[in-house]
C-alpha cells in the first residue's frame, strides 16, 4: 500500500496518521443491522447490507497502535466524521491534536505542533488494501477468502459480541488481517484489529455512533490557516 507521509515531523504523530488513514475503512463498517442471531452467514450479510445503507457517520474513538519487533504502544483517540464519496475527518485529539481530513478528491493532514499541513491526492494516498477493502465491503466473501469466527467454539468474547476473523483473497503490506467485533444487539462493529505483514496491529473501539444525520459537506473541506506552511505528502 502507498501510504502518505509527512516529510517531517513526530514519529509519533506520523504513526497516527499512517493508522488513521487505514483505520478509516473499518468505521464504514458501522451501520446497525437487525439481527438477533449470531450465525456466521447472518453477521456478514448483515455487514453487506450495512455498507448498501450507510450515507454518513460521526463516532468517538480510540486507538492503540502496536509495534511487534519494538514492543510499543501509541494510544490515541478523538472524533471521526465519514460520508459517502470518500469524505473523511479525523479529529484527534490526544496525545497531540491532529487533522485528517479529505473532500474524496484531495487530503489534508494538519499538524498545529509543527504549524504544518500536509497535502496530497486522496485516490493517491488511499490507494491499496484501504480502497480494495471499502470497494469490497458489500461483497464480504468476494474479497475475503477466509470468513469465519475467531473462536468456533464460543463465536464471542468476554463482553458477548461476536468476532470475526477475516483475510483478504488479495493482502497487502499494510492489511493482512482483520478482525471486528460486532455489538450483537444492533451489529454496530464496537471494535476493529487490523494486522499488517509484519504483525503490527491497530486496535480501533469505537462509540457514541450516530449514523445518517446529514453530516455537512463543509466538515470535509480545509483552508491551511494564514502562516501555516504547505508541504506535499509523500508516498511509500
């Protein structure tokens, strides 16, 4: 996947962008189904269903980015606003305040630490497995060839939501592997995994979901604030 990268800044800060960008893709997930059952066939046709209705979303988040080969946790949390066309804004706010934001077309990643916005091509910069997994979301089985429970046994976890263990037919460096649990009183997906080729993960928990409220287009939309300095994002 070619993910954009400031060309300088915290590395902390990039991490948290690198994860945003990927973690995206897994709130469009986040559109309640009626279902009372927890059988396999039901949950992912209730995702399928749920990437057909989703017009917009606005939820709180947090985040642990971890680092296998360094044994390292990056927390972060905020806001997160998504619509349909490719529209995304990311507020974070913790551990230091960061925008993400995109019009479908083109990208802004706004450091005020660094007095410094970073910008690119949307398309460019959310090319790979982001744009393969939110092209396939209604298509669960077309894009995953492997679609099951992460435990057989029990099919849930400690808090009773069902979790699945999914892998892309088609994987790349920055997702290998995705794993959602899945709220069983309204299949609103309240927590992501998502692993990349070298076993790093990103953890995404998500609440206060409101769904289809008519999110205004303006909220996608930046004005690099007068002395901030313009840089292009790089890919790699």
């Amino acid at each position: 996947m070619q993910n954009p990268r400031p060309r300088r800044g915290r590395g902390q800060g990039e991490g948290v962008q690198r994860f945003a960008l990927l973690a995206l893709l897994v709130l469009v997930l986040l559109k309640p189904v009626a279902a009372d059952a927890q059988e396999l066939d039901q949950v992912v046709a209730g995702l399928e269903a749920t990437y057909g209705k989703f017009s917009d979303l606005r939820a709180e988040f947090s985040q642990v980015a971890h680092n296998k080969s360094l044994g390292q946790d990056i927390k972060a949390e905020g806001v997160v606003y998504l619509k349909k066309g490719g529209k995304m804004r990311w507020d974070y706010k913790r551990p230091s305040p960061q925008q993400i934001i995109s019009d479908g077309a083109s990208l802004w990643v706004y450091t005020p630490e660094l007095n410094q916005v970073n910008t690119g091509s949307a398309p460019k910069a959310l090319a790979g497995p982001a744009g393969s997994f939110l092209a396939g979301l209604g298509k669960v089985r077309d894009q995953f060839k492997v679609v099951r429970f992460l435990n057989p046994a029990t099919k849930v976890d400690a808090a009773g939501r069902p979790v699945l263990d999914l892998t892309p037919k088609s994987p790349s460096p920055m997702l290998t592997r995705l794993v959602l649990a899945v709220d069983p009183k309204d299949y609103v997906v309240r927590q992501a995994v998502i692993y990349d080729q070298f076993e790093n993960t990103v953890t995404m928990s998500f609440s206060k979901v409101a769904l289809n409220v008519g999110l205004s287009d303006s909220l996608f939309t930046f004005t690099p604030p007068k002395g901030v300095s313009v840089v292009p994002l790089e890919s790699r």
